[in-house]
C-alpha cells in the first residue's frame, strides 16, 4: 500500500481494502464481498483520487457491506 500523507491515510486505506475485499479473490474477505457480488465501480476502482472526492463532497464516512455507493464519476 502506498503512503498517503495524514489526514487522507484513513480514507486511503477504507479504498484500499474496499477494492481489495471486492475484487481480489486471494484475499482473505472475498467470500464476504466480492463472491456475493459486491464490486467497486471502474472510476473508484482505478482513481483513489476520484474516491476521495465523493467522499469529501458527500460526507462520506465509512464502508458498509451491503450499501450501494457509486461515484458516477
């Protein structure tokens, strides 16, 4: 995981394992999420630039499981 300067390394790593939990089948909470079908939009997934801002814009505040939140970005 890249560093990311403070105060975005919290939200940093909420899109790390949101995307890693939804879309990389070695990782341990996969079953949990992306086996039933949870993904992360192509804009989050590819930008966590983009990410941010929705979530800055937004009020954003953490990841939950079965919500669905997209960007549309």
């Amino acid at each position: 995981m890249a560093s990311v300067k403070e105060p975005h390394a919290r939200l940093y790593r909420i899109w790390y394992m949101m995307v890693k939990k939804c879309h990389d089948p070695k990782y341990r909470d996969f079953a949990t999420y992306g086996a039933r079908g949870i993904t992360v939009c192509r804009s989050w997934r590819s930008s966590f630039r983009r990410f941010k801002r929705w979530a800055e814009e937004s009020g954003y505040d953490r990841f939950q499981p079965n919500a669905k939140h997209g960007g549309g970005l």
